[in-house]
C-alpha cells in the first residue's frame, strides 16, 4: 500500500534571462516512458505516453476529422516482441493544426531487464509514417524511487466522477492530464509532478524541487520540506507555480533526502510565449459552449436526439418519459439543460464537468469503438462503448491478441469504487469486442464464457487482475 503526501510548493518568480525559444510544433512523434516499481508482483509498470500532432493528420474527404492507426511494440534485449498491439484511431475537425496533437496512452509490465518500446502512427489517408522508440531498464527491489511523472494538470475526482476523462488517467487517486510533452502557459503557469518513493522500513527526509534551464543555471529551488515514506511507499505529490518564467525549455528536478541515500529525478518540460498563449486562449474562448444552454443552444433537432440518446445509461428510472417526437426544439433543449444542472458538481460556476466527461467520453467511444459488419453500430452502442460511458476510462487495459483457441480480447480494470472489472472477447474476428464476463452485477453474463477463452486465458486474466477466474468460471 503506498500512502500519499501532498506537498504545497509554490514559488512567484520573477524576470529571468531568457531561455532558449521555446519549441515549435513540428510533426513529429514524441513517446515518454513512465516507470513505477510493483515489489510484490517484482515487475515495474510502465505508462507510455504517446503524443501525436495533428499536423501529420490529413482531413478524411467527406467526413469531420481523420483517422490514423497506431502500432506498438515491447521488445526485450534480445530483440524478442513481448507486448504487440494495433488500432485505429480518430479525430475531430482540426486534423491537420500545427498546435494540436493526440495522446494516447500504453500501459504494459515487465520484469528485470532491458527493454525497448516502439511506436508507430500511420495517417489513414497520405499513409505519412512516424515513429520513434524509448530503451528502458526495468526498476527492481532496490529501487528508491518511481520516475518524476510531470503533468500540466493533476486534481482529484469529485465523489460523483466514475472514472477519468479523455486524456486523463489514473495513479493512486489522482487523475493526471497526459502529456509526452509537458508545456505550460503564462495563463497556467503551474506544472504538477508525481514521485514514488520505495522503502522497505519507514524512513524520514526532506523534498525540494529546482528549476533549471538548458545551461543548466537554476531559476528556482523550493525550500525542502520535510517528508515521512512509509514502510513499502510513499506517493509523493505536488505544484509549483511558475509565473513570470520566460519561455522556453527547462528541468524539473525533485530531489529527496533520506537518512541513508539521497534520490533525484527529473522531467522536461516548456513555457509557452505570452503573445501565443493570449491568441490561442481567446481564440477558444470565442468558440467555447461554456454553459448547459449554450451547449444545447444551437444544435438542430437531429443533434438534439443524439444528445438524448446515450442518456438511457445514466437517467434514473422515468426520467426521460418526457421526451417525445412532440416537443418543440426549444422544449427539448430545455429538457437538456435541466437534466444536466440537476447532475452539475459544481453548480456556481458556468462549466458543468459531469456534461462535459459524459460526452466526452461517447465521443471517444464512438472513435474508438465503433463497429463495422452487418449489424454496425455508434461506438457508445457497442459494449465497451458502454461501459466506458457509464463508469469513464479504466484505470488500466490488458490487451492480448488471438493465441491458440482464445480469440482476442481485453480486460478493463477500475481501481476505485467497487473494484468493477470487464472482460470482453472479439468473438467474430472483426473486431467487434462483446462483454463476456463482470463482476458488475448490472451487466449480464455470457455463458460458456471461460471455454470460449481457454483456460490459460482464464489464468493469465486472472492473474492481471488478482482474482481466481478459474473459481468464478467454475461457479457461473
């Protein structure tokens, strides 16, 4: 169990020299690596962080965004394939900015040694290629500390979130913007970082943070603060405001004394230019729906029953009885706006975050999801597009291709609430995943759902999850 401590290190600075300019958006692929250590199952869990610009996107004729598919690689020292995955996926209208880019995010485990992760991303329609690739060394029982994970945002969910939004994932409890490059703005000069810290016994220190450029001349050292890690580990968390950092590039650097060692890590990340920043935000700011009745406010009656729709995940019994083919349009955004303030978390402010994370989340599923085939489908339709929008992103995927009789199929674990998790095989070969087993008891089960697996599926799913499958298999 790793217990959490949060620090408040803050800081105003002042002028500094500049900097070297801060990097432009180029087309290329950027890939980062995350690793934190797990001592009792003696593997290091990696996050791979994967940021694709659009720029390298091309519009699909005829549609609202383009697609590009993405393959990712884990080899071992000797060049060995370990971990292998392939998919499609999609973006909205603005393929093709130079400030946008796509994050995917990887999550895959090994165990002591070296290792290189590769990606791939082809545009669907030039067929334009990117690729670039991270070697990595697997963490061990004499480790002392994670990598500094660094996030341009970091916050902790509200009780009426199921799970991160687009973009985000999880570690512990915090939800963390993703991010293969981390560039900040004069508007939102704060930069987030995250460090695990190992410790067979409980030990005591302290924790500063410094901030440097690229010659390497410190701009700012916090005071250290004092530090307890509890036997096993710690979560060590927190933010430093940058205002008045030039642009440019710079090293976040955490350092951490303990009684017998002393532990640095670091991360890179940019300050954007204020004149940037100031276009780009009021450029956003022009085309922002903020509000529930700004939202629904100009969108046609075909896009208001879409809207509706996937609401029969999350509406309580009767609550959508109201909507018919009878009401007006401005009736129907009305219904709209009011179903969504009574769910509002944070209701003084203009934004509704429960409205935003949902259709979020169906859009995403109806990227990634969507299913082809005599019986296609919206992707919030299909089964993972639906337990997506009820319960967000899961806190971690295990993807595992057609080996023997197992066909392909996934494993969806979320690590908060009730502990839920999903296992969903693509029985037709098309990739049209359906849910076979869950401990959710609102989903249905698939009978002869472990023979249709086999059984070192059954075990190897179960050991990802921590759960005797073959027991659960043998009762259902």
């Amino acid at each position: 169990m790793f217990r959490t401590m949060t620090l408040g290190l803050a800081a105003a600075l002042g002028l500094f020299p500049t900097a070297r300019e801060a990097r432009q958006s180029e087309a290329a692929l950027t890939v980062r690596a995350v690793r934190f250590y797990r001592a009792e199952q003696k593997q290091t869990r990696v996050k791979g962080l994967v940021q694709i610009p659009l720029a390298a996107i091309a519009p699909v004729p005829g549609e609202n965004g383009g697609s590009y598919a993405v393959g990712v690689r884990v080899a071992d020292s000797t060049g060995l394939t370990l971990f292998h995955q392939d998919w499609v996926n999609h973006v909205r209208s603005g393929a093709g900015a130079a400030d946008q880019y796509a994050v995917e995010i990887i999550d895959f485990a090994v165990s002591p040694g070296q290792y290189r992760f590769e990606v791939n991303v082809q545009d669907s329609v030039s067929g334009r290629k990117l690729s670039s690739a991270v070697d990595l060394e697997a963490l061990s029982d004499t480790s002392s500390a994670s990598d500094l994970l660094i996030s341009p945002g970091m916050r902790v969910p509200a009780d009426s979130e199921a799970g991160p939004r687009p973009g985000e994932f999880r570690t512990g409890n915090n939800l963390i913007t993703a991010a293969a490059e981390v560039t900040i703005t004069p508007l939102r000069p704060k930069v987030f970082y995250l460090l695990e810290a190992y410790s067979p016994s409980e030990d005591r220190g302290t924790l500063s943070v410094t901030v440097a450029d690229t010659a390497g001349k410190k701009l700012l050292q916090t005071t250290a603060l004092p530090i307890t890690v509890a036997a096993g580990g710690s979560i060590l968390k927190g933010q430093v405001d940058l205002t008045g950092l030039p642009p440019g590039a710079f090293t976040l650097t955490a350092e951490m004394k303990l009684q017998d060692r002393m532990v640095r890590r670091s991360g890179e990340f940019v300050m954007a230019p204020l004149e940037e920043t100031l276009a780009r935000d009021s450029a956003r700011r022009a085309v922002s729906r903020v509000t529930d009745e700004g939202y629904f406010g100009e969108m046609t009656t075909e896009q208001l029953e879409q809207a509706k729709a996937p609401l029969i995940y999350i509406a309580a019994p009767g609550e959508l009885e109201a909507w018919n083919d009878k009401l007006s349009i401005a009736a129907k955004r009305r219904f709209l706006a009011q179903f969504w303030a009574s769910r509002d978390p944070t209701p003084g402010t203009a934004r509704n975050e429960r409205r935003e994370g949902f259709y979020e989340a169906i859009d995403y599923a109806n990227r990634t999801y969507r299913e082809a085939g005599r019986k296609a489908q919206a992707g919030w339709r299909s089964d993972r597009g639906r337990v997506y929008a009820r319960n967000g992103a899961p806190s971690d995927v295990y993807r595992r291709q057609q080996e023997g009789r197992a066909p392909p199929y996934e494993v969806w674990r979320y690590s908060t609430g009730k502990g839920l998790y999903y296992i969903f095989a693509d029985r037709s070969g098309f990739g049209a995943y359906t849910l076979i087993y869950s401990n959710d008891l609102k989903e249905p089960g698939f009978p002869g759902w472990a023979e249709l697996l086999g059984a070192p599926a059954v075990s190897d799913a179960g050991r990802f999850l921590g759960v005797d499958l073959i027991s659960a298999a043998r009762r259902s």
